[in-house]
C-alpha cells in the first residue's frame, strides 16, 4: 500500500471513529418507512424467522414522529432490525426501486456503494473488488439469491418483476449462514407472498431507444387458507444505443419478459406451504458490442471509431431461456422453525458473438478474423433445511443450524468459425467444437448461534463445513464450419480431459474433491439505546473448478478469503439521523482470475492469483431533515491490490520507437503484478440522494435525486484498461392521485450523458462495451 493511500485510509478510519457511531447499511434514497416483523412471526420468504436479539430492543424503542422508520432486514436468516446485523448490509426496498426507475440489476449500483456490475457474458457481480468474469464456467464469488434460493444463473432478470419487497446486498463472505458459495458477498432479492386481499398492481411505460415496458402484479385469496399470486413483466429496446457500422444496424439492444408465481397454503397457523415458479427470457446483446479501446488499435489498423461505434461483421445476440421451481415448507414448532427449501433449476443459452478485433490479413479490413457460437445448459437440483430459534425477548441464545445440498450439471459447447468471403477465409482458424461437461456435487452442514454474554454484550460464532465432488468430461471435434466460413476438415482430432497435453503429460484431471470448514466470530456491544459497535473475522471459501472451455487448462486452486471488519451504528437526535460505518481488511489467497491474454488462444483460461490485501471503509448515512424531506448518503473507500501475481501477463499497444502506434499484434510480457489494483475495485465510490415529498388537493407529489460516483478503477488484471472517474446522475418525478389508484412516474438516468465503459477485455486487441447513455422516459401506475 503506497503512503498517499495509507494516509488517506487512516484519516478516513479516524473520521469514522470521532464522527460516525454505526455499522450495516441503510436503506437507500427515496425508501419508505418499514416496519418491524412482529415477534413471535413464523417466518418471511427468505425463511428467515423472528430474532429475540433485535425485536425485543426494537419493540421499545419506537420511533418518535418525524424520525427514522426502522428497517427489517432477513437476509442473515433471521428476521432482525438493519441496526443490530453484525456485518455490511444494504437495503434497497421495492418502492426505492421503483422512485429511482431500477429494473435491472446493472443499474442497482446506483444506489448501492462498492457493487459493480458487468453485463458480460451475463451478470458479472463485484463488491469491494471481489468478484471475476467467470460466467458460463464458473460460479461467482457473489453468490444471487431469490427468496433464499441460491441461482446457479445470476442472469435472470429477478429485479424486473414490480413484485419485488426488498433487495438486500451483504458484503463479506456469509458462509456461517448460507450453505453455497458467497466468498465476496451476496444479493438477496425478497418477492411479495400472496396475501389475503385482492390486490392489482401494473404500470405501462415507455422511453427513449424505443423502449417499452409493462408490468402486472395480481393477488388474490382462493380460500381462507390458499392464495395465488402472478407477477409478469415485458421490456423491449427496440432501438440500440451503439451502432454497428459495418452493417449499419443497432446493437445494444434487449427484449426481455418474464412470469412468476405463487401458490400459499396454510392448513394450520404452524405450518405454511409455498409453492413458486420463475419463467425469465432475454434476449440482449448489452455486454457483447466491443469497439476499439481509445488509444490503441485493431491489428488491421481499426482504430478507435468514436463514442456508441462498433465494427463486426455479425451482430452479437443471446436468447436465454431460465425455469425455476421451489417448493418451501415452513413448521413452527415453538422453540424453532424447520424450513425446507426445494428448488430445481434449468436454463439454456444460445450466444453469438465475435471473436476478437480485425486481424492483420483478413479477407477484407474492418471484419474480425473469428467468431463463436456458446450454448449452454444447466440443470440443477437443491435441497436445503434450515432450524432457526424463535424469538423471545427473555431468551439469552438465538441461533441457526442448517443443510444443504446441491446437485449441478452443465453442458457447455463452444463452437468456433472463422469469416470467409466466398472460398477466401482469414487465415489461422480452424472450425472446431468444444463440448464440456462440468459437474459439481456438494453437501455441507452450517451453525451460527449468538450468545447474551451480558444484558449489552453478544458473541456469535459460526461454522460451515462443505464437501465438494466436481467431475469433467468432454470432447473437442472440427467443424465443416458455417455457409460464411469455409473449412477443409483436417484428420479427425479428439481431445478430452486426462489426455496428455505439450506441458502437462498426464494430462488434466477429470476430478476435483474440495472440504473445508470455515467459521466465523464476532463480539457485538451496546453502547446504549442506540449505539452499537462490533468486530468480526470470517473465513470464506470457494472450491477450485474446471475450465470446461479448455481442456489444455489445468483446473485453478479453492480461494481463501480471510476477513476482519470492525463497525459501529447509531441513531441520533431522537433517531433523526442513523449513521453506520465500519472498517475491513481482507487477505485473498488464490484468487481465481479470468485472462483472455497468451497463453489463452480462443477462448478463456482460469489461473490462480498469488494473493490480493484488500482495506477499506464503508459509510452511509440517513436523516429525517423535516416533514417530507429525507437524505441518505454511502461512501466507500478501498485499497485493493495484488499482494503476488507472479507469471502474470502484462499487456500493451504495439508501438514503434516514436511511440506511434502501430497495426499489430497486443504485446505481452511476463509479470509480477504485485501492487497492482485489482480490478473493478473503484478507491472511492459514493452516493447521495435526496427525496421531498409533499401533498396537495390533488395527489401526493415526490421528487427524488440522486448521483452516483466512481473514481478512476482498472477493468482488467494487469489495468491496461480503466474506467474513467463518472459521476451518474437519476432524477424523478412521482405523482400518486389522492385515492392511491393511479401514479405517474417521470424519470432521467445518467442525467450530464457521461460516456462510460460496461465491460472490457483483453486479447489479442484492446476492447471496450460502452455503458449505457442518457436515458428518460416515463409510466403510469395502477392499483386495485
């Protein structure tokens, strides 16, 4: 760590310690008051039961008029207040998502400080630096969840349904309470249960790029103890944002619905049967429209072609189908609340994309010298039962215990062509198919019990052990290739796993087997009504895992995330102003990484990173100003960089003696990328937002504003490519009629039209996605 930055970051530590007395994170701008669980609950969607520790202090402190409503928060499997969660949290609410226009999980950084999304090959997740480009390969390091389910796919568009109550973004590894992977953290989203009303809600709306959108959201009760509930969604951008100029077509582009829906039962006022079905289809090529990277050039001489300009010779497209289906049985048994989450998992894509900028030597300038065709498949199975203490205020134990099994299969082929004209075809691609066949078996058992040491003073102690069997199979064949890529069949070639290969003669293995326990600790104390402070140290883990897109590239190494974090929360002046910061420090071992750079040929490689340090602060605020007026703020600092990365490749523009660049493959150099940043870890990334809401004779009128800032980051390892500093600005505009029935919602994003990038890769060329620009539109709301 440079001195500027240890400098920086203590000042910010000691800042922390004098004026801010908080942890967890608050909701976000514009979030309506949410109340309490009401002890004594059996449980919420996310299985979650009701926790002594925070209702019982919760239930006697209620907030005076004009203060801060509480907030409920379920993600650490019990249903307890935001300010008494021993870890980083963020809650975003289903009407901040509506204020501020947030369908997608892309835009949810806006309002949640240190997440980035890369929409790359799908929904590529980091929080505070942790993460990788790993989609169709390799399960992320920030693990999504639906109503406690755990998706094998983070593709789905989960935050589009207008069915959604809250979404909550854990930071840190969560291991102790969930039983897959969540090394770096994990996003929770919480959907509405049926209820015993009829109720409808739907909303029509329509922006620019020719964008349509529509939701309907019905619930209704069939019998005194049965109800239904539908929730569907459509948005198509018939317009992109990025124009092709090769064909002159639009790129950038989505078309997405969706359905979900669930079926109640409860026979007894102990036992309650959730039955629920998810259907998402997109079809977006938001994430694959690379253009070249300003500064550098294509190896035919392309270069940089302007802001929203690409050049490819096909348009990238991605139709994704995903099907989920979960039956949850909840029994209370007075003590304790078993849960049983079911859940089955398919899905399937088909993508189209180039490969790679134009070569030197093509069959014609400006057309890129291959591109693939990827479909994958998964089909998963997961059974998992959680026991969780019910709450009382006179109990001095709350715990939870837990087993989960997961069952995944997946089918990846990767089919790979290169452009012809006529029988003349761009030289050095061979048409070939890659056909993987990864699968992972895992069980583990997990605990985490807190004990009231003292009426102020609480240690929770966790533990998780996982065991973990993965299995490879698979074949490579050419390819006659397509009507545009012309390919003479050379003799027949098979390769598979285990077959010995130039440098590893024993060839890779065809099966892994991972187990290790992880734990966590943390020792909480009350300061008094309102203040709390906490320190903790957490292990997480993720198990190694094959490259099924590379039979020659052996299998990376399990990752440790050991982490320690230290926080402290506060509600002040009479709870009109709740503050919540906390500090961290992570050591990451074995990092796994994604590279596109030699040794990587046509498709990715998996390698293990030496090690990475990663401190840092996180601070949000929020405060209740006058009637009618609220402001919420996060800030987060970080210090991210590779402790070792020997081997690494290090990546820059050919250039000639003058520094002129020139026509020409990327050169490479081995390196130690020690004290290099890691990517996608922004030093500073804040938010603040502001909402004034009013009523009048003729409806309640809310304005909201917010503005999003990021730092300079790098968005590849060796941080050949950056980010530039952004400020994103949303606005809106809401308007509710006086008998609730009708709203009217008005909205602007990246409000100043900063040009940003969404992805970048390294390869043979530089390449950037643009992020998405100026956008505006508007809807009206209905509800019955």
């Amino acid at each position: 760590m440079s001195v500027d930055r240890k400098g920086r970051l203590l000042a910010s530590a000691a800042a922390l310690v004098i004026a801010a007395p908080a942890v967890a994170q608050t909701a976000q701008p514009a979030t309506p008051p949410v109340q309490p669980a009401t002890p004594g609950t059996a449980s919420d969607a996310t299985g979650a039961v009701a926790s002594s520790e925070p209702t019982a202090d919760a239930a006697q402190t209620t907030p005076s008029a004009g203060s801060l409503e509480d907030i409920v928060v379920t993600a650490t499997r019990r249903t307890v207040n935001l300010q008494r969660v021993t870890a980083t949290v963020e809650a975003v609410t289903g009407n901040t998502l509506k204020a501020f226009n947030v369908t997608s999980v892309v835009q949810l950084p806006s309002l949640v400080s240190g997440l980035v999304v890369t929409p790359a090959g799908g929904n590529n997740l980091y929080l505070r630096g942790i993460g990788s480009a790993s989609t169709g390969f390799n399960e992320a390091q920030v693990a999504s969840y639906i109503d406690g389910l755990y998706l094998a796919n983070p593709t789905a568009s989960i935050t589009s349904f207008n069915n959604v109550e809250r979404i909550e973004v854990l930071k840190g590894p969560q291991g102790t309470l969930y039983g897959r992977n969540a090394t770096g953290g994990l996003i929770s989203v919480t959907t509405r249960d049926p209820g015993d009303k009829t109720r409808v809600d739907g909303s029509i709306g329509y922006a620019n790029y020719n964008t349509l959108t529509a939701n309907l959201y019905v619930s209704t009760p069939l019998t005194d103890n049965l109800a239904i509930n539908i929730a569907g969604f459509h948005q198509k951008q018939a317009d992109g944002w990025t124009t092709n100029v090769f064909n002159g077509h639009d790129v950038q582009k989505s078309n997405e619905n969706g359905l979900e829906t669930k079926l109640q039962w409860k026979p007894t006022s102990d036992l309650k049967i959730t039955g629920s079905f998810i259907y998402d289809y997109n079809n977006r090529d938001i994430g694959y429209a690379y253009q070249v990277y300003p500064g550098s050039l294509g190896t035919d001489g392309t270069p940089y072609l302007g802001k929203y300009k690409i050049a490819s010779r096909i348009d990238a497209s991605a139709p994704t189908s995903i099907y989920i289906g979960t039956l949850r049985i909840e029994q209370n048994y007075g003590f304790a609340t078993l849960t049983s989450l079911t859940g089955y998992q398919t899905s399937q894509a088909n993508v189209l994309f180039q490969n790679g900028l134009p070569i030197l030597g093509q069959v014609a300038a400006g057309q890129g010298a291959s591109y693939n065709q990827f479909f994958e498949r998964n089909r998963t199975f997961s059974q998992e039962l959680t026991l969780t203490s019910t709450a009382s205020p006179s109990s001095r134990f709350d715990w939870v215990a837990g087993a989960f099994y997961y069952d995944d299969h997946l089918k990846l082929q990767l089919d790979t062509y290169n452009t012809c004209i006529g029988n003349v075809c761009a030289p050095g691609t061979v048409p070939n198919r890659i056909n993987g066949l990864p699968s992972t078996l895992s069980g583990s058992v997990y605990g985490d019990g807190t004990i009231r040491i003292l009426d102020a003073t609480r240690l929770t102690i966790g533990l998780r052990y996982t065991d973990e069997a993965k299995t490879l199979a698979g074949l490579t064949t050419p390819l006659p290739g397509q009507p545009n890529s012309v390919a003479v069949l050379p003799a027949s070639t098979i390769l598979y796993p285990g077959q010995p290969f130039a440098g590893y003669p024993n060839g890779i293995p065809t099966r892994l087997h991972f187990d290790r326990l992880t734990y966590r600790v943390v020792l909480a104390q009350d300061l008094g009504e309102d203040i709390h402070v906490y320190a903790s140290h957490n292990l997480g883990f993720k198990s190694g895992a094959f490259n099924a897109n590379a039979f020659t590239n052996p299998p990376v190494r399990p990752e440790l995330l050991y982490a320690t974090e230290a926080g402290v929360k506060s509600e002040l002046f009479d709870r009109r102003l709740r503050i919540n910061a906390a500090y961290f420090h992570y050591t990451y071992k074995d990092v796994q990484v994604r590279s596109l750079v030699p040794p990587a040929t046509t498709s990715a490689i998996l390698e293990n990173a030496a090690s990475e340090h990663v401190d840092g602060v996180d601070v949000d605020f929020s405060a209740a100003l006058f009637k009618g007026f609220a402001i919420n703020g996060s800030f987060e600092y970080l210090d991210a960089r590779y402790a070792a990365f020997p081997g690494a490749s290090l990546a820059s523009p050919k250039a000639s003696a003058t520094g002129v660049l020139l026509p020409g493959a990327t050169i490479i150099n081995n390196y130690n990328l020690a004290g290099f940043d890691v990517p996608f870890a922004a030093p500073v990334s804040a938010s603040l937002g502001a909402t004034y809401t009013f009523d009048t004779a003729r409806g309640t009128f809310s304005l909201s504003a917010n503005d999003h800032y990021n730092s300079p980051y790098s968005m590849t390892v060796d941080g050949s490519i950056r980010q530039g500093r952004h400020d994103l600005v949303d606005l809106s505009l809401n308007w509710t009629a006086p008998d609730k029935r009708y709203d009217v919602n008005l909205f602007v994003r990246n409000l100043t039209d900063q040009y940003t990038y969404a992805a970048a890769v390294v390869s043979s060329n530089f390449a950037v996605v643009p992020g998405a620009p100026r956008t505006f539109g508007g809807s009206l709301g209905f509800h019955f």
